[in-house]
C-alpha cells in the first residue's frame, strides 16, 4: 500500500502504517477472523479473505470495515478494487466460478461451469478475468457476462498465474504465456527453461520486468522477462556443481564439480553443516588439477586402531605428466590438514563417538581425471575420509563409478571396465576382474559375494577366494571368478542384491528381480551359469538409486518373518517409491486379487493395465509378473462396499470353476484388512 504494509495470516488481517518515517514504529490496525484463515486478495483498498466456509470482504477506510460476508466453500479467488468486483471459484462436485459484487457478495451474472478444476483466478484490467484450470487450460473471460473470449492450452499441469500490473499477467504450466490487455487482447508464449516451473516463486520488478526463480540441484534458476517477450536465464550457483552428496552424522559431504572458470582446477569435496544454516564447517578439500569427483558413500569399516593406518596418515602416490600434459599436479594432500569444526554447541566432530561398537564410519570419495584425447577416462582416484581427514588415497587407472564395503577393511569398487579389491589399512589391491563394458553399480550382499552392474550387459556375479599369501607380511591376495550372470543386454541404472536376489533398475524404467540358480554343473555348459529372471514390471519412471527404508518411522507388520527389508528407490523426475516384500503365501493370492481389481476398474483413456505394466525394451517384451502394483491393490479401499462385494465374488467364482487352483474363498472383511496392513507398512 501507498503508506503501509498488508500482512494476512491465518488469523487476522492487519495494516502496518507508516505516519511519519520509516525508523518509527508504525500503526497497527487489526482485523480479527473468527475461522483460520486460508485464502486472500487484495486490490486497492480492497481485502478478500476466505476460510474453509467462509469469505469476507473487508476495505480501508480508517479503520477496517466489513462490506460483506456470506457462507460459501471457495477453492480460490480474486478481486477487482477498480470496479469493485470478486470473483470465486468453487470446487466440489463441479466446477464452477462466480462474479460477485463486493459490498453485498451478491452474484453478477449467472455462474458459469467449466470441465475441470479451476486452480487460479486474476483480473486484468476491468474487462477480463483469467481462469487456470488443473489440466493445463487456459481461459480468458469478459466481464461481466463471463463469456468466453480466448482458450489457451500450456500443457497437462495445473496453470499458475502470477499478477504482473494491471494490465499483464503471466502464466505458467508445462509452457509459459504472457496475457496483456492494452489496446487488444495479447498473447505471447514464453519459453521456459527447461524444467519444472509450476512450483515457481515470482515477484515483478517493475511495469517492464518480472522475476521468477525456483530452487534446483544447483541452487536457484531465475528467470526474467522483459517487455512481455524477452527472456534471460541465469544460474546462481553455490560454488560449483554438486555431483554427489552423502550424510555422516551431522555433516553433509559434497563432492562439487570442478569450477567452469579455471579449467585447470579440479573439483573440491565440502563439509555442511546439516543444518540451518547450511554454513561450511572446515575449508573445503581441493583436489588435483583436472580431476573430478564422482561418486561420495559412506562405509562401515572394521578399523579399531588408528595405527592400522600405515604412517599415520595418507599415502598418495606421485604421477608424473604424459606426453599431453594432462598429468596430476603432485602433491601431499596434506598430514597437516586438520580441521577445526564446530557444530550449535562449539563442539568438534572429530571427538564424537563411532556409530557403531567395533567399526568406523568412513567416507569414501570416488574421482575422474579426463584427459582431452581419452576415449574413457585413465586416470582416477580412490579418497578415504574420516570426519574431514584423508586417511587413505590410491590412484587406479580409469573413472571410480562405485564403491561399496566389503567388510573388515575392505573395499570393492568400479573402474572403468574392471572391478577391484583393495585392503584400506595395508594400502594393498587384492583382486582385480576385468571384462566389462563399464562396471557402473556395485552391491556386496556378503563378504565374498560381489553384484555388478554393467552398462550394457546386465548383472554379473562375482566371487572371491583366498589365494595362497607372497609373504607373511602381506595379505593373502583373493582370486575373484564369474559365477554367474544374466544373459540379456539390459542398460542397468540402478543395483541393489541380498543373499538371494537381484533387484535391477533398467533404463528403459523397467524393474527386474533375477535369481542366481541354487546348483551348478560343471562343464561347458553355459546355462548352469545364469541368472533367471524371477519378476519383471515396467515402472514408467527412470529408478536412479535404491536404499534400504520405507516412509513410516515404525511398522505395524511383523518383519521378523521376511527375508527381506523394504527398500526405496528414486527417479530422476523427483518421485519416490517403496518396494515392500511380501509373505510367500500372499503372493499368489493377492496377484489374483490385483488382476481382478484391474479388470473391474476403469483406466483413462481405455489404458489397458497388464500392457502398460509389461516390461518392455526396444528388442524384447515380457509379461508383468512376480510384481504387485501396491497403488492399484490400495485402490480396492477407495471403492464402495458393493463394487468391493462384486469384485471379491467374481473373483472366488473364478476360482471355483478352476479346479487346478488352490484357493481360499476370499470375504470383503479379510481382504480390506489385509490391504490395509500392506499400506501400513510403508
């Protein structure tokens, strides 16, 4: 406002106003709501406000007055100060939108009903009101008789409108629109950076220039548009590129990409503090030139003793330039670098206690050196660190995809084409496999038992064995053999394997279990060796990461029983998922159950269920099995009790007919509570 400030919280409106400078304590004037506050607009002197049953129109006129107040659910609203108009939308069994007069609520014209829910209203002007809709429909009305003057589509998401002044206003869904009404009616597309831009925050600068940022991987991403058709990107980033990120405790470890500007400089790897503010707790760790980070995890090693470490300290090998150049700047990454570090109470991390009895958390760091001529990188290196302490460092030949524990003091990782061993405390490599295209996941469900993931050919399955020790002063090197894999050229994204399976993420967003075959023949051959697939699904999302976890703290399911431990995994769009095991018993009973809720539900757009869920790459395509699709099983307690009845009954009288199924007739009672227990668990 011209002389003060409007704040509306969920329980009243008030205007701070400023009567003689800005140093002074300025007036209050408060206007208390008798319900929480949800929803408000203000255009002028004039205040819109709405609870969940409610709306009140209030002005400023030395003090607040109340123009009106009716009973009504609105999901949201606008108002006109000029003309002294409100327009409400209401959302509930259909969709409709009002336009009402300010002092009395009363109704303009008719209400008018549109196809979908209204997500956002503005004026422009006195002579257009604007309506976004949740399916990405844009429509431009006149006042007052509400008729239709344009209709936009920006896409399938809800359509956002942010108010520019009084003659613009932007609008933004998959694509992004400028309306405008000077002497016509204009229209102008804005493209969007790449990216999801319906969660934006806005603010306009001025009549010519309005900002919008979001928050990203990055950073923020700011937009801004200039004169309705101009855009600029830019990125504001926090020092460089974040490529992975692990937690230990209170200390966030970024490993950051080398910064754009010196080309020479290789990334830094930082320690957060994991809570606001976000402030660095030691000088970040500087890399060689030219190396970068790519892979950051935290491991339990069994090292009790600090002397297990030889020296003390690090061992860093020198490595000379090549005939381009390229070469890592020599260096001792630093016996003397010791961090002072302090969290809320002052305290330094490096004192606290190990997360666990017999073992210690360390942070181990993966990195690249990319040289200019190299097909793949050949140069890498392996950084073990404890609080912010290097204590060990290794040079491999190539690019550290993976790491993972091996227990005691081992640990496995991926380089390039290769797999390899190294004993952390004797600064040794044990065992190296090659053969592969690019190893790019590992997963060690025992100490001697390796997964690996590779880019190209699936999942491999390794094995170590003790091989006779050189000297009693070294350990006994390992012998590590190929005991099994899968057959099928599937492009893996994402591992995770216990004793008994193999859960892979496929980059055509399909999700595979394999099996390893209990016994194996000897001689040539090679079936004995495969993996079978034991479920296959199409996920209809790229699975980057699994980890061990649910979304409920606790459980109300007896885990004890199962062999397995739900699991979560992430896509590269932001969704979240929980893969949860299942009894045995259960399996084929609920996939029956899963089979008839999808023939008796309706899908949009005719979708057939089992073809959508059919795993499926561009060479092959299988049935969806060994799966359950946990959404559509849940959607069985969103039914009524009489479409819950008929499904269960079809399903037992199918079941009656097949006299080769075992089966247990089903009631309505046992099949929602054992639907709810599953849900429970997550």
């Amino acid at each position: 406002l011209t002389n003060g400030i409007l704040q509306v919280t969920s329980s009243s409106v008030k205007l701070f106003e400023f009567t003689t400078s800005l140093n002074a304590s300025p007036d209050v004037n408060e206007w208390s709501a008798y319900e929480p506050l949800l929803l408000a607009a203000s255009s002028g002197p004039l205040v819109v406000v709405a609870s969940s049953s409610r709306v009140n129109t209030l002005s400023w006129q030395e003090q607040w007055q109340v123009l009106s107040s009716c009973s009504l659910e609105v999901s949201c609203l606008a108002c006109s100060g000029s003309n002294s108009l409100v327009a409400l939308a209401h959302w509930n069994a259909i969709s409709e939108i009002s336009l009402r007069r300010a002092d009395s609520l009363d109704t303009v014209e008719a209400n008018i009903v549109l196809d979908e829910a209204i997500r956002s209203v503005a004026f422009i002007q006195q002579d257009l009101l604007v309506v976004g809709l949740g399916d990405g429909q844009l429509y431009v009305l006149s006042i007052p008789d509400l008729s239709t003057l344009r209709k936009f589509s920006l896409g399938a998401k809800p359509v956002r409108l942010f108010s520019w002044h009084d003659k613009a206003l932007l609008a933004i869904s998959e694509r992004g629109a400028v309306v405008s009404h000077k002497q016509r009616l204009e229209f102008t597309a804005v493209h969007l950076e790449m990216g999801d831009w319906t969660d934006a925050k806005c603010a306009p600068l001025n009549d010519n220039k309005i900002v919008l940022w979001r928050p990203d991987g990055k950073g923020m991403q700011v937009m801004r548009i200039e004169h309705s058709r101009q855009m600029r990107a830019r990125s504001i980033k926090l020092h460089g590129q974040p490529r992975a990120v692990c937690l230990k405790q209170d200390v966030l470890f970024v490993a950051m990409a080398a910064d754009r500007n010196h080309a020479t400089r290789g990334g830094v790897i930082r320690f957060l503090r994991d809570k606001p503010p976000h402030k660095d707790l030691a000088p970040a760790l500087e890399l060689n030139n030219f190396e970068e980070p790519l892979i950051c995890r935290c491991l339990e090693l069994k090292i009790d003793d600090e002397d297990e470490f030889l020296d003390n300290g690090i061992h860093s090998k020198k490595q000379r330039l090549d005939s381009s150049g390229r070469g890592v700047r020599s260096t001792d990454l630093g016996t003397n670098f010791v961090a002072s570090l302090f969290s809320t109470q002052n305290q330094d991390i490096s004192k606290r206690a190990p997360s666990r009895a017999g073992s210690r958390s360390f942070v181990v760091v993966g990195t690249a050196i990319p040289g200019a001529d190299d097909f793949e990188p050949s140069a890498g290196r392996i950084l073990v660190l404890e609080e912010t302490q290097v204590k060990w460092s290794r040079e491999v030949e190539g690019a550290v995809y993976d790491v993972c524990a091996l227990g005691k003091k081992r640990i496995a990782c991926c380089v390039n084409h290769a797999v390899l061993v190294f004993d952390v405390s004797l600064e040794t490599q044990l065992a190296v496999y090659e053969g592969f295209v690019t190893a790019l996941r590992l997963s060690a469900p025992t100490e001697s038992r390796i997964i690996v993931g590779d880019l190209m050919r699936s999942v491999s399955v390794l094995e170590m064995s003790t091989a006779t020790s050189t000297s009693s002063e070294t350990p006994a090197l390992l012998n590590l053999d190929e005991v099994a894999r899968d057959l099928n050229a599937h492009w893996t994204a994402a591992l995770y394997a216990n004793k008994n399976e193999t859960l892979l993420s496929e980059a055509g967003h399909n999700l595979l279990a394999l099996h390893q075959r209990a016994k194996r023949r000897t001689g040539p051959d090679k079936e004995d060796h495969r993996m079978d697939t034991k479920a296959a699904m199409h996920l209809g999302d790229y699975a980057s990461c699994f980890c061990p976890g649910s979304f409920s703290i606790e459980s109300s399911h007896d885990s004890t029983k199962m062999q397995q431990k739900p699991l979560l995994f992430g896509c590269v769009s932001g969704r979240i998922g929980c893969i949860l095991p299942v009894f045995p018993d259960q399996i084929i009973r609920l996939d029956r159950v899963q089979r008839a809720i999808a023939r008796a539900s309706n899908f949009i757009g005719g979708l057939d269920f089992f073809q959508f869920r059919s795993f499926r790459t561009d060479s092959k395509v299988d049935d969806f099995r060994g799966f359950l699709d946990g959404d559509l099983l849940e959607s069985f307690l969103d039914f009524t009790s009489t479409k819950q009845h008929e499904i269960v009954n079809t399903l037992n009288d199918e079941m009656r007919d097949d006299e080769a199924a075992d089966w247990t007739p089903l009631s309505v009672h046992a099949l929602r509570n054992e639907i709810s227990q599953l849900r429970q668990m997550h």
